[in-house]
C-alpha cells in the first residue's frame, strides 16, 4: 500500500490530528533548529571579531616594537663617534687612556641613555672587529664574544636579519641555556673606506615581542612562524601545534599586505578558529588559534535538551488535539448524514438542531425539535451500515459551537439551494429568449444582404454601375460592422472598411475626400481594436471638412518607432482652435466629465477610442491629437508592434 492508499484509508481524526501536529511540528522544529544556527553563527561571529581585534592589537603592538628598534638602530649607525672608533680598533690603532675615558662616558654613556630610556629594548650591543679592544659594557663588545650566541654559529651571510627566540649566553657558559629568551635585529657595521667595522645587536624579550605567546590558556595558542618557516609556540612549543602550523597557513593563504584573516576550519576533528596576519618589519607570519570544541559541545547538549522538552511537549499536545477533534467530529458525522441524504435526491432534509434562536426569514428556528430528514432517508455517517456513527448522527446538535453553527448554515444553504434552482430555470429561460432574438438579428442582417445584392443587380441591370457600387459599399460596411468575431482587426482590414466610407460619404458632397495612405506593410499587419480609424476619419469629415465644402485630403501614414506602431491621420480642414484643443485633450485624458463651453458632446468618439486602446494593450498606449486653427488636426495613434 502506497502512501496516497495509507493516507485516504485513515479516519477523518487521526488525519486532523496529524495535520494540525505537523503545522505546529515542523514550524517549532524549523524554529528551533533556525535558532540554534543562529546561535552558532553569532557565537563563530563573536569569536572571529574578537580574535580579529585581537590580531589588529597584536599587529599594532609589533609594529611598534619594531618601528622602536629601527629607530634605535639608526641612531647608532649614524652615531660618528662609535662609527670612528670603530674603524680605529679595526685597523689595532692605539687610543691614549684620555681618549678612552672620554669614549666612554661621553659615547658610550650617552648610548646606554638610549637603551635605558626605550622600555620595549633588552639590550643593543656593538661588536667591534678587534681582539684587542678594551670592552665597555653593556654596549661595546669584542667581535670574538659573540661566538656565544646561536645566530653566530650560523653562515655569516646569513647574520643580518632578524633572530629569534635564543638565550642571552653572552657571560654564560655557552650552552644556549637561559632563562631569558629573546629575539634581536643584526646588521653589519660597515664605513666608506674601512669596509665591514663591526655587528650591531638589537635584542627585544620574546615576552616583550609576542606577549600572547605566554600565560596561553588550553582553549587557545598562538605561534610566529619567522621567514625560514620555524615556529615558535612559547610556553605551549609542542609537536602537535608544529604538525597543524603548515596546514593552518596554506588555509589562512595570507599576503603581504598586513591585513588580518580570520577563519573557520576543523583541525584533527575540532572546531577551530584560526587567523593571523604577515608582518612585513619581522618578515614572518603571526597565527592565532581558538578551539571552540568546548563550546560547540555545551551548544549541542542545550540542544538536545531542548528538543527533548519539545518532544515531550509535542506529544503531549498530540494527544489533547486528539480527544479535541473527536469531539468535534461527532457534530460533524450529523451533519454528513444529511447532506447524504441530499445527495440521494432528498432536497427536504435538514440537519437535527437545538439550542439557536430562529431568524427573520431563517430555516433553522430554534429551538427545533429536530427533522433529522425528512422521509427518504435515515442513515447517517461515514456509511449506511454503520450503527454507532449513526447514534451519534442522531444526537441533536446543541450549542454555539462550531459544528452546530454548520448544522445551521447547511440548513440554510439547502433553502438557498431551492431558491436559486428557480432562479437558474428563471435565467434559462431569458437566455434561451436572448438566442431567439440573436438569431432574429442575423436573419434580418442576411435579409438585408440579400436586399441590397438585389438591389445591386438591379442597377447593373439598368447600366447605373455608380449606384451598384455604392450599394456594394454599404454591403460592405454593414457586414464589417455587424459581423465581429474578435475585438480586434488588422489596420489593413480597418483601412479598407476607411475606404468604403469615404467613397460613400462622396456621394453626398460635390466636392473630393481622398484618401492617402503611406503604410509599410509591417503597419498594415498589425492588430488593432475594430472601428479605430472611423470615428477619427467621421470627425475629421463633421467637424473639419464639411464646413470647408472644397476637395481636401485625409492622409494616413505609419511608421515604427521606439518598438511602437505609429499611425497618422491628418486632415486638412479647418483645424481648431487653442482653446478647443485644450478641452479635447482633457476630454480624451478623462479629465473632464461635463460638456463645457458649449461644444456639445464633441470628443466622445475619440475617447472612446482612447479607452478601448487603453483596455486592449495598457494604458501606455492611445492617441494624440495636435491641431492648428485654419490648418489642419492630427490624430497619433500608439500600439505596440505585434509580431505575427
């Protein structure tokens, strides 16, 4: 059994119940599943700005720290007094005792000043390429001292740079074992002449330089990752953050711009947040990485409460609508009964009701007694046989619920039904009057054919070819306008109809009306409401020609524009004046309801017009009209081009 078969074979209240749950289900579910996601985005937003502001700070800071050591570096390669002794002690030039002293607490003491009044500095050091030189410290070093450290030990074209992460050894036994770790800026003393004098130091604390590396919580790390592709973790340096930093940077894909990147990404089946930014002044890559396991988990577990509170309430819910809809269908079986017994043929049964007041002109008074139905019938409910949905049908139905405010409407709906059975004979028989009188009409327009096609014959007959010709014009215009099969026609048919008339209308006259057409065939295609062009050619006769009573013109012309269909009639009669125009275009625009200063009913034709364009293709389209007193009136018409 499909699932179509299942659904139609279940009883009417198990299928309210289910419905009415799944329209209170699926939107709670929906809404709360939507709010948990929005939940989740905002916790994943939150984080990522704070993390983002975060980087900007760490970025701010290091490019502060750097900037500071720049500027300190400057200020000793471009200090003349060091940069002289220097190239002294290279070439084991003596200096007197005096010249020594005065070295150093001017020089020397001046530049110690520098180190302790910069708060970001550890220690600037200058080594002197001597093994001679008299040491004076903290700032003057021989050159053979700094084979203590561990950027010493490496190429020496690999000296200059930035260095990190190593222990201050300098006095120290030489193993690299320091409680102090830093990071230092090394460049080459070099002087015009001399060549390479000395190696400057400039030495920050790793804690000074990347002061989230220590004190790291468990939820979060951090690492800088130099040039080379080293990193270094500070307190948290363990093999499990060094295999993830690879992977972590080809997903950031960061450049060289400076700007922080901040992602979303799953690491050895975590939720982690990761970002970082590329310091151009240390030439290497700062990353920042929040595990949000521990969130996400406490997440879910909200969650999955939540939906077992649903779930619960749910079921709940299900089982009160439940006993709710079988009550409510026990008026309902009542009211299928009856309408059974309507559809057996038994227009006089009414639906048992109790407890309503009666209306004016009501079917179901109240209180009734009860006609369950009327002779004809007596089995109600989902079918005949059955007896227990029969009892209930039995039961009057009482009160101002739903159910028995149905009983009262089906009851009047018969009596409508009754009612309107009369009125529907009623109406069958004025249509079947109003096809009799159709018919009558087109027997008396074939009538009238016939007459004038006899008429026709008679004149040929008498050799009175103008008037057979006239007559088969009048034929002409008398089927065009009694026959429409459709409200629109094509502007070649409603120019042939304009022809008939006019040639009709010369007989009348002692003078001309000609017609002059310019149409391209693509206008003369085109569809157009019937009976368009005559009132425009009958007002150009009435009330611009006639009073002329001299030969004239009435030219059409067409053309496309801007993917509109245009169409001219210009006469050249005597055109009227500012004033009038003024009141035919408000006229025409339906601005005017009222004839007003007398000019009758005038316009009436071209609004008309005007109207039935705007019903046919939209009311962007109609007509124009532009005149000159004297001179001549043009009426535009715009349709659309429709291709056929």
């Amino acid at each position: 059994m499909n699932l179509r078969a299942k659904w139609r074979s279940l009883r009417l209240n198990a299928k309210f119940t289910l419905v009415i749950v799944l329209l209170v289900w699926v939107p709670v579910i929906a809404f709360a599943l939507m709010f948990f996601r929005n939940t989740q985005e905002n916790l994943m937003r939150n984080a990522a700005s704070t993390m983002e502001l975060e980087l900007q700070d760490t970025n701010t800071q290091i490019a502060a720290y750097v900037d500071s050591i720049n500027m300190s570096m400057q200020l000793f390669l471009s200090d003349t007094a060091l940069t002289e002794f220097l190239e002294q002690v290279s070439v084991d030039e003596e200096m007197t005792t005096q010249e020594s002293r005065s070295f150093y607490n001017v020089t020397i003491a001046s530049l110690e000043r520098l180190i302790y009044n910069n708060p970001y500095l550890y220690q600037i050091r200058v080594y002197a390429d001597s093994d001679t030189m008299q040491e004076m410290m903290p700032v003057l070093y021989r050159m053979s001292r700094m084979d203590k450290l561990a950027w010493a030990n490496e190429d020496e074209s690999e000296w200059e740079g930035w260095h990190f992460d190593y222990g201050d050894v300098l006095f120290g036994t030489g193993t690299g074992e320091s409680s102090e770790r830093i990071a230092s800026y090394v460049t080459k003393i070099e002087s015009y002449g001399y060549g390479e004098i000395g190696v400057l130091e400039v030495a920050i604390s790793m804690e000074t330089l990347f002061p989230r590396l220590y004190g790291q919580s468990e939820d979060q790390w951090h690492c800088f990752v130099d040039g080379e592709g080293i990193a270094y973790f500070g307190e948290n340096d363990n093999e499990t953050y060094k295999e993830q930093v690879e992977s972590i940077l080809s997903e950031l894909n960061l450049e060289d711009t400076g700007e922080c990147t901040v992602t979303a990404i799953r690491l050895n089946g975590n939720a982690m947040l990761i970002g970082g930014f590329y310091s151009k002044g240390l030439t290497g890559t700062w990353i920042s990485a929040y595990d949000l396991s521990a969130v996400m988990e406490e997440l879910n577990v909200t969650r999955n409460l939540v939906f077992a509170v649903i779930g619960a309430l749910l079921l709940l819910l299900t089982w009160l609508i439940n006993r709710i809809v079988n009550g409510l269908l026990r008026g309902f079986y009542n009211v299928l009964g009856t309408v059974r017994e309507v559809q057996k043929g038994n227009l006089e049964a009414r639906v048992s009701v109790e407890g309503y007041e009666q209306e004016p002109g009501g079917s179901s008074s109240g209180p009734v007694a009860g006609s369950a139905a009327k002779p004809g019938g007596s089995s109600f409910g989902p079918s005949a046989g059955s007896t227990a949905e029969a009892a209930i049908s039995a039961l009057p139905m009482t009160g101002v619920d739903e159910p028995g405010e149905l009983a009262l409407q089906v009851n009047r709906m018969l009596d409508h039904i009754n009612e309107l059975m009369e009125d529907n004979i009623h109406r069958e028989v004025l249509a079947k009057n109003a096809e009799i009188r159709s018919l009558q009409n087109q027997i008396n327009a074939h009538f009238i054919y016939n007459v004038l096609e006899s008429i026709k014959m008679m004149a040929e007959i008498e050799e009175k070819y103008e008037i057979s010709d006239a007559v088969t014009r009048l034929g002409r215009l008398l089927r065009y306008n009694m026959y429409w099969k459709s409200g629109t026609v094509t502007v070649r048919e409603e120019i042939e109809y304009i022809r008939n008339y006019i040639a009709l209308m010369n007989l009348r006259f002692d003078y001309e009306i000609y017609l002059s057409e310019n149409l391209p065939e693509l206008v003369l295609e085109q569809k157009i409401p019937k009976m368009t062009l005559q009132p425009i050619v009958e007002n150009s006769i009435i009330h611009g020609i006639e009073q002329m009573a001299e030969d004239t013109n009435i030219y059409v012309k067409g053309f496309i524009q801007d993917g509109d269909c245009i169409i001219e009639l210009t006469d050249a009669g005597n055109g009227m004046s500012e004033e009038r125009l003024v009141w035919l275009q408000k006229k025409i625009a339906g601005d005017v309801e009222m004839e007003e200063n007398g000019v009758g009913d005038s316009g009436i034709g071209l609004k008309n017009v005007q109207d039935r364009i705007c019903l046919t293709f939209g009311p962007s389209y109609g007509i124009q009209v532009a005149s000159k007193e004297g001179c001549y009136t043009k009426v535009r018409i715009r349709i659309p081009v429709m291709n056929s």
